[in-house]
C-alpha cells in the first residue's frame, strides 16, 4: 500500500470528516463531490495543513500525521495554484530545491529537465503573472514535482479554466502522472473529469465517504439513489410499494410512474421494515433502451430536449412521467434519431434482471439491506 | 454626466485649488518682503542680509533630531503593531474588536490629550509611580523618562501604533494562506514559508502604515513641545519658536521648505505602495476565515493583552480617573467627585462653557466648509479619472489632497492671517482647519466613489436611467453615508486640532484644546482631565457616529 487512511477524523467548528481508505503506489484516486462534502479538507488533513483528531495516516509504510507539513515529502497543487509571483518560473520550480539545500548545478538541471517535460522553457525567466491560465497550471505541476515526492495531491487545479484548456490539460495531467508512476489524489467536483483521470473514485457528501470503487464498481453497485443521481448513473426512480414476488428471489416494486417491475432480491431485505420514503429502485443506463413498441412495463418519459452533435456525445434530456423535478440524461447512440423528436412521449424499457433497490440517502438502509458481496 | 454639471464642477475645483494654495502664497510674499525687509536697494547685500537670518546650525539640528525621533517612533510603532495586526487579521479571541477600534484613538484623540495622559500615567507622580511605590516602597525607584528623546520616541509609537494594526491587519486578513501552505508543502519551515508566501504581500502595506506614521512624527508638534524641550525640537517646533519669539521670517520659510521636501518623500513611498495594497485587497477580495487560537498562539494574544492594557489602555484610563479625583493635602483620603469640572464651570474665569461653545462653533464652521470642498473635489477627481486617467487634471488634485500632509500647519495659519485684511485670528483659524481637513474628507468620498462598481451604474443605464439619474441614484446615494462620516471625521481633525490655534496664538478665542494646553502647562491636571475628558467624548462621540453610520451603510 502506498497510503493508508485508517479511521481518520476531522473537526472543522461544527463539520466533522471522516475517512477511512488506502490507495495502492501508482494510482490515481479521485475525490469526487458537491462543495463543501469536506473533499478539500480530507486532502489538506494528508497534507499536514489540517489537523486531524483521530487515526492514522501511513504513507508508504512511515506514519505520516505527527510529521508537519515540510516533513511529509508531498506534493500539493492549490486550487488557486498558489505562485509565488514575486518569484520567477525558474525559482518557483527550484523553490523546494533550494529549501532541501541541494546545490546551484543541481537545481539548474532539474529545473531544465522538469521545464523540458512540461514544455516550459521559454518561460523560465518570466513571473508569473506574465503567463496564461495554462501555463500557470504547468508551472505549479512542475513545482510540485521538482522534489519527487512520494505523493500528489491536486486540489481542483482545474477548475479556473476554460472547458477547451481544462480538456486538455486533464489529458496532460494523467500522462504526466502515468509517466512517473505517481500515486496521486485529485479532488474535484466534476463527474466527467473524475472519470477522465481516475483508477478509483470516492464520492464523499457532508463529510463521510458514500462511495468508493472503480467507476465500474460504481455504475454497478452505487450504493445509494445519490450518488447515481450526482454522477448520472442512471435511472433513479422513487418507490411507491415493494411486495415479495412470485418466484422467492424476486421483487414487486411500484414506482411513482405506476410502473411494476419484478426484480431480483440481490440483498437480504426485510420489507416489513423496509421504508418506501427512504428507498428508490436504480436502473443503470446499461440496462435502458428506448423501446419502440408499447408495454405496461415501460417507463414513460417526454423528450425535453434532443442533443445531437457528431463531435459530442449525443442525448436526450427526458423527463420522466409521474416525477417532478427529475431530469434524466440518456445517451443516443446509433437509435432512429428522426423520430425523437422534442416534446414527444417515449418510453423507455428496462432489463429487470439488472435493477437493485437502493437506500435513498447514502446509509439509510444500512439497518435492513445486507449486501450480498460479488 | 452632463457637459454643464462637469464645467461647473471644475469651475468650483478653481476655487478649491485657489482656497489651498492662497495662504501659501501669501505666507509665501510676507515671509520674502520681511526677510529682505531693511536691506539696501542692492539686490546682492538683500540676499546676504536674508540668508544671515538662516542660522544654518539651526536647521541641521533640528532637521537631524526631526529625522531621527520619526524614524525611531515609526520603528518602534510598526513592531509593538505587527504582532497585534497578525492576531486581528488571523484569530477569534476576547479584546479583537477593542484592539481593532483603538486605531480611532489616533483620529479623534486629539495628541494633546494623549499627551496628559502619558503625564498622568507614565509621570513621577503618575500611577505607574504608584504602583512601582506599593511595589518597592518608595518613590525614588522611579524617576520617570518622559521629558527625553525615548519618553518622545514612546508617546509617538503608543499613539500611532493602532494605526499599523488597523490597516496591516486590514490587508492581512485578505492575504491567502495558500502560498504560505503551498511553501510548506515544498519543504519550508514555518518562518521560510511565511517570508515566501506572506511578507511579499504585506511589505507594501508595511511600508504604507510606517509612511503614514513617519508623516505624523516628522510633523509632531505639540508632543515635541511638552516632552522635547530638553532634548531636541522638531522642524515645526524650530517654526513656532522662529515666528513667536523671533519673528524670523526668513529662518520659517526655509525650515518649512526643508520640511515639505522631506515629507514629500514620505508622500512618494505612501503613493508608490498604496497602489500595490490596494492591488492587493482587490485581487484578494474576500478576508480569510478567522480561527480560534491554539497553545502558545492563546499565550501570545493574552501576552500581548496584557502589555497593551498596561502601557495603553492604562494611561487613557487615567484621564477619566483623575478627571474626577479631587487634589487633597498630602496624608489626607483620596476624594472622587465632580469638583474638578465644578470649577472649570462656575469657578474663577469658568472657562469651560465658552471654550466648548467656541470649539464647536469654530470646528463645526471649519468642518462645514472642508465637507463641501471635499465633495466637489472628490467628484471632480472621479469624473476626471473616468475621462483620463493620465490627465493633469487628477494628478493636482491628487498633488493637493497631499497637502497637510506636506505643508506646516504655521504657514496655513499664517497665511490665512495675512490674507485676512483686519487680521481676524478665528476667521484665520476656521480656513486654515478647513484647508487642512478637506483633503481627508475628500480621499475618503474618493475612495467610496473608487468602490462602486461601474456595472451597477451601468445596469441603471440599460433599465432607461439618464447619466444625471444614475449618478443621483448610484454614486450619490452610495457615497451619502460616507459624507457624513467624512464630515464627522473633519470634525474630529478640527476639533481636537490644538496646533493651529497655538501657531496662530490666539488670546482673544479659547478652543477645548487650547484650554486642555493651558491647563496642562500651569500643570492643573485634574482640571485639564475634567476638560480633556470632555474633548475626548466629543470627538469620540463624533467619530462613533461615524463608525455606525458605515456599519449602517
């Protein structure tokens, strides 16, 4: 294991965080959530720039949280990128270098390489902010890297900048960061740069992890309507009534749409204590498909809006009938797109087999669902 | 704006600019026609006859002494501030919000008053002598320090030091912790990553706060005059003796022309770095969140505390102590009561109605007239600024609002006194306060005028609204709060202005501040309390008034 997280707590006033995780050495681990989940602090308590209250935190086998910051051998990229723009972009870089005493020739050198790799150069000698958006992030990259640490931790250094440049500097990011076989985190509240950058995803909300795996670990068990409604999963439709189905391993649940669908009980469920508030029936996209023929067992939804580029991926943003307030984006792929037209009544089917019931909120059934592991 | 509010707007400007700079040249055309006075026709012997009146010593003298107590104070002011400024601008704690409103002290305590209570604190009669007498047992321990060059040094930098922890604190608040934590993470201890990721960012408004202060000392007047006597005297102290006891008009011209070019250069360090502070705040915008301290930041801040309620807070307590402790025979019980401002009302000359009357009669009439000027001035700075930014126009104005900063309050009054043709000291008094207190009012509404967001005046515009509409309803109605405070802060300039009224040696008029002076000398100190005490609610009052009418705001 490269970094350990072992129930770690923190105490910001009246906030409180808790994490518990580890990440093996060459990944990227990506910290997804709303503003103000506590992604940013969890990051900054690695760091040493938070303090926390309890538990440990390892990295690479040296206990790590009573060490102050300049002691933990990590990089950390601010979100305002944090220059120090009374500096030139060459002592911005050497800056770690010149703190650790190493000598004038080897600063130069490292400086050269790191500018080298990051298409640098020519700006060595200029401040910083003679640069553009880019290049400011490039040279906080670099700085952060010049002393190798043992790991990354980028604090939404992204999120300044415009979509073109925030595409490709993702794409720059993860070569740099497969390139030296860095372990890194990187926090952001954005679902499709998580699943740009990501070897695994926590999803964190109010302080508490409420999802963690890969992105296919996700889609297949999101482990609450939340987080498949935040990271567009997929179908996510509140319950009106669960019943034991015919067949023992099976599930009668009514949706608010007045839909039936038998699904399969993956999980020890006790109905009789199960609350139909506090529970949703999650269809992944996988598991969708717009069906051109009429059945009972459809879910009926009116196109609000038709997407359709070449260059983007091609949706429809439906609105599903029977639920206010729920806008569900659905990939178009190679379907008959001239008859999908905008304000039109579709439906749309669903492959049962694959449905689950999920808590509502992250842990509101953890006293009656038992997941059954694989 | 219209073309025609704009033309007359800068025709008024004229009169501003004539207003401040007439006294200079009349001051200016006396001062000539005496020095050269009495000289043959030859225009050589004139000038030596002029230049014999200069004794050179003189001024380098006092030119070393001035230099060397402003920088001094300024040091030891900007070292006692920091600390305090770090803790405002960074930490939660009990006596934030006091140490924070002490930088009023400065403003609207006039020095006069700090100046009596430093007598009564720090004295060899003062309390701090009593408390070392209880401590040691006997008088003798302490011999006091105020009548010399560090008692000097220390009344400057207690007055003055609230003004670092105000505006340092102002800016430090705004300053991220993000370059400080991201040299942390690169490897720097705590010091190390402070120098890289925070001094930058504060040396300007360092370097600001000390300008201002070496302003204030290099300027000081009245303390000089109490405590300097024996040590040395100032430039504005050299100017009051050459015009009162000498009458040397050519020595005050050229010791004035000493002082306005050195406090030019402390002028041009304030303008140079009050743009990169400003860059600062706005670039920064939002103050960082304020957290509780921790272990030994907790023992620091009560340290701290500590030290400025006993050298501070201390002595202004005293006032209102002795303000109401009635002077007994040796050996006899300590009386408090109302004695002291018994006599000032009703006792021999009861001077203290008249002077409370005249004050406000003077320093409100002076304060009217510096908010007018002020506001038109302000305005026509803006729209100047808006129209060219480089033009000559804003740059004089700006040139001018620097004055007071620059120019001995002697030579304003002076020069009012020479211009005024039955030479009215009091219609003298009321102008050369006005001139000195407008350029104060005037940056402030500059400054709120600065604030305003031109988009907002631009949304007005896109919603159907006259350029003469948006302004009535978007700038003047931003900045009204700020006329108010900006006349109320004239107020307290002018009010507890003890300066000119003792350059122009009034006899005839007897102002609080002039009263609390005599007072003090004839060393009636519980009475100068009694009066000092009343000085200090008026402009305190004033300046409250101030304060909530921005907090309103």
């Amino acid at each position: 294991m490269s970094l350990e997280l072992q129930h770690v707590r923190v105490m910001r006033g009246s906030f409180s965080l808790e994490a518990d995780f580890s990440l093996q050495s060459g990944k990227v681990l990506v910290i997804l959530g709303p503003s103000g989940c506590g992604k940013t602090t969890l990051l900054r308590a690695i760091a040493g720039l938070e303090r926390i209250q309890r538990g440990q935190i390892i990295l690479d086998g040296v206990r790590i949280d009573r060490l102050p910051t300049e002691k933990r051998h990590i990089g950390f990229v601010f979100q305002d990128l944090a220059l120090f723009e009374q500096m030139r972009v060459k002592d911005n870089i050497g800056y770690s270098l010149k703190v650790h005493h190493e000598d004038k020739q080897q600063i130069q050198e490292r400086t050269a390489l790191l500018a080298h790799r990051f298409k640098i150069e020519h700006l060595l000698n200029r401040y910083p902010s003679e640069l553009s958006g880019g290049e400011r992030q490039r040279v906080a990259f670099a700085r952060s890297l010049a002393s190798s640490p043992s790991l990354m931790l980028l604090d939404e250094p992204l999120s300044a900048l415009d979509a073109p440049l925030r595409r490709e500097m993702r794409r720059f990011i993860r070569l740099q960061l497969a390139e030296g076989h860095l372990t890194a985190i990187h926090v952001t509240h954005d679902v499709e740069e998580a699943v740009d950058l990501a070897d695994e995803i926590i999803v964190m909300r109010d302080g508490a992890v409420v999802g963690y795996g890969t992105m296919e670990e996700l889609e297949q068990r999101p482990a609450s309507g939340w987080l498949a409604r935040f990271m567009n999963l997929g179908l996510v439709l509140p319950v009106t009534n669960i019943v034991a189905g015919r067949a023992s391993d099976t599930l009668e649940v009514e949706t608010h749409a007045g839909t039936v669908l038998s699904i399969p009980n993956r999980a020890s469920l006790d109905i009789s204590r199960l609350s139909k508030d506090k529970t949703c029936l999650y269809v992944p996209l996988a598991a969708t498909d717009i069906s051109e023929s009429h059945s009972d067992r459809n879910i009926r939804a009116r196109i609000l809006r038709k997407i359709h580029s070449a260059s983007h991926i091609s949706k429809l943003v439906l609105m599903i009938t029977g639920i206010e307030n729920y806008y569900f984006e659905f990939p178009l792929g190679s379907h008959h797109t001239e008859i999908l037209q905008e304000g039109k009544e579709i439906e749309i089917s669903v492959d049962t087999e694959r449905c689950q019931l999920l808590p509502e909120e992250p842990f509101a059934l953890d006293d009656v669902v038992q997941p059954v592991s694989g | 704006m219209t073309r025609r509010i704009t033309v007359v707007l800068y025709g008024l400007l004229c009169i501003i600019i004539l207003f401040s700079l007439s006294p200079l040249a009349a001051f200016l055309n006396v001062a000539l026609g005496r020095g050269l006075e009495g000289a043959s026709t030859v225009p050589g012997a004139a000038f030596s006859n002029f230049l014999a009146q200069i004794p050179l010593s003189t001024i380098l003298r006092s030119l070393e002494f001035t230099l060397l107590q402003s920088l001094v104070s300024t040091a030891v002011a900007v070292v006692i501030g920091l600390p305090g400024a770090w803790f405002v601008a960074r930490f939660r704690f009990v006596g934030r919000k006091t140490l924070l409103a002490l930088a009023a002290v400065p403003f609207c305590f006039p020095p006069i008053l700090v100046i009596l209570a430093f007598i009564l604190y720090y004295g060899k009669e003062g309390l701090l002598s009593s408390v070392i007498s209880l401590l040691f047992g006997s008088h003798r321990q302490y011999q006091g320090f105020l009548y010399s060059f560090w008692g000097l040094v220390m009344v400057h930098a207690f007055y003055n030091f609230p003004i670092v922890v105000h505006q340092i604190s102002a800016l430090w608040m705004r300053i991220p912790e993000t370059q400080k934590e991201a040299a942390k993470t690169l490897g720097a201890g705590p010091l190390r990553a402070f120098r890289t990721g925070t001094l930058p960012w504060l040396l300007p408004g360092i370097a600001q706060a000390a300008g201002l202060i070496f302003l204030y000392c290099f300027f000081s007047f009245t303390t000089v005059l109490v405590f300097g006597g024996k040590v040395g005297t100032t430039i504005e102290v050299e100017i009051y003796y050459a015009l009162h006891y000498q009458s040397n008009y050519a020595l005050v011209l050229v010791l004035s022309m000493v002082e306005t070019m050195c406090a030019l250069l402390g002028i041009l360090l304030l303008t140079r770095t009050q743009g990169r502070t400003q860059r600062t705040l706005r670039n920064f915008g939002r103050a960082q969140e304020l957290r509780s301290p921790k272990g030994l930041q907790r023992l620091f801040i009560v340290i701290y505390g500590i030290f400025i309620v006993f050298f501070f807070i201390g002595p202004l307590l005293s006032i209102a102590i002795e303000a109401f402790r009635v002077p007994s025979p040796v050996g006899r019980a300590t009386k408090f009561g109302l004695d002291n401002f018994e006599r000032l009302v009703s006792g021999f000359q009861a001077p203290l109605l008249e002077a409370i009357l005249s004050t406000v009669r003077l320093s409100g009439l002076a304060a009217i007239l510096a908010t007018i000027t002020g506001i038109i001035a302000s305005l026509a700075l803006f729209f100047a600024e808006k129209r060219n930014q480089q033009g000559v126009l804003p740059k004089l104005i700006e040139v001018l609002q620097w004055l007071p900063m620059a120019v001995s309050s002697a030579i304003f009054a002076y020069g009012w006194l020479f211009l005024s043709s039955d030479r009215v000291v009091s219609s003298a008094l009321v102008l050369a306060q006005a001139v000195i207190a407008w350029p104060f009012v005037s940056r402030a509404l500059h400054a709120s005028l600065r604030a305003i967001d031109p988009q907002v005046r631009e949304a007005a515009r896109t919603l159907g609204a006259s350029p003469l509409r948006a302004f009535m309803t978007i700038e003047l109605r931003t900045i009204l709060p700020s006329v108010a405070a900006a006349a109320a802060f004239a107020f307290s300039i002018t009010a507890g202005d003890v300066n000119v009224p003792l350059m122009l040696g009034m006899g005839e008029v007897e102002t609080l501040p002039l009263l609390l002076y005599r007072l003090t000398a004839a060393y009636r100190f519980n009475e100068a309390c009694a009066a000092g005490l009343i000085l200090g609610i008026m402009t305190g009052f004033v300046f409250f008034l101030k304060e909530k009418v921005i907090d309103v705001a």
